[in-house]
C-alpha cells in the first residue's frame, strides 16, 4: 500500500521530464529552421563599440546547414567544420574539421532576419558578431 504514492509521484515525475524533453526538442527545431542559413557579417563590436567589417571582412560569412555541417569564409579562408547548440546555455560550437578548434559562442539574438553572437577571441577580448541573412540552405 505504501508503494502507492511512490509510483504515483515517479510517473507524474518521469511525465514532467518529458515534457520538458518535448519542449527542448521544440526549442532545437526551431533553432535549426533558423540558423540553417548563409549569413553575412555586418558589423562587429569590441569594447562596447560597433565597427563595420574592415576591406578584408567584407566576404565574411558563415553557412549552418541541417546536417550540423558549417563553412566559415574569413578574409577569404575557409573552414569546413560542424557545429552543435545546447539550448539550455544558449551556446553554439563549432568545430572545425581540420585543427578539431572548438569556437564557443554566445546566442544573443537570433531570428529570420538577424544572428547576434557572443564570443572571447583567442585574445581573450569579447566581440560581439552582427549577422544578416544571405539566403536560407
């Protein structure tokens, strides 16, 4: 008889976590519809002040694709990588394929029309990235 009210609160916490397992996966949906796109750099702040792209930023972009994949163009380099987000920090890495470096960003903003992230430079400085889309992949 004891055991009643233990099973009870097991089933109304294992109904409780897939709830929330449903609407983490909700949450990842929704960010892969609106990151799997070609997106520009449009302007980028350190120190609390926004600068455009210099000359050689100018082609800067990056492509998220639905298979996790990602291409990186910077001052006409490319890197191939994969990249992975945990919902619950808010935090997008990318991995590139070739030095297996792990680049940690911050969402700040991301919607149809513009990406803000976050990220500390090998440098340690802050830089924030203003992203625009180019075309959806």
């Amino acid at each position: 008889m004891k055991k009643l009210p233990l099973l009870g609160i097991i089933l109304t916490a294992l109904l409780f976590i897939s709830k929330i397992n449903k609407g983490q996966e909700k949450i990842n949906k929704n960010f892969d519809e609106l990151i799997c796109k070609e997106w520009k750099l449009q302007s980028y702040e350190e120190k609390g002040k926004k600068f455009p792209p210099a000359p050689e930023q100018k082609g800067d972009k990056m492509i998220f694709y639905k298979d996790n994949k990602v291409k990186s163009v910077e001052s006409g380099y490319i890197q191939n990588g994969i990249w992975k987000y945990d919902a619950t920090k808010s935090i997008l890495t990318v991995i590139d394929n070739d030095t297996k470096e792990k680049a940690v960003m911050k969402v700040i903003k991301l919607t149809n029309d513009e990406c803000i992230l976050e990220y500390k430079d090998p440098e340690g400085i802050m830089l924030k990235m203003y992203m625009l889309p180019v075309k959806k992949v």
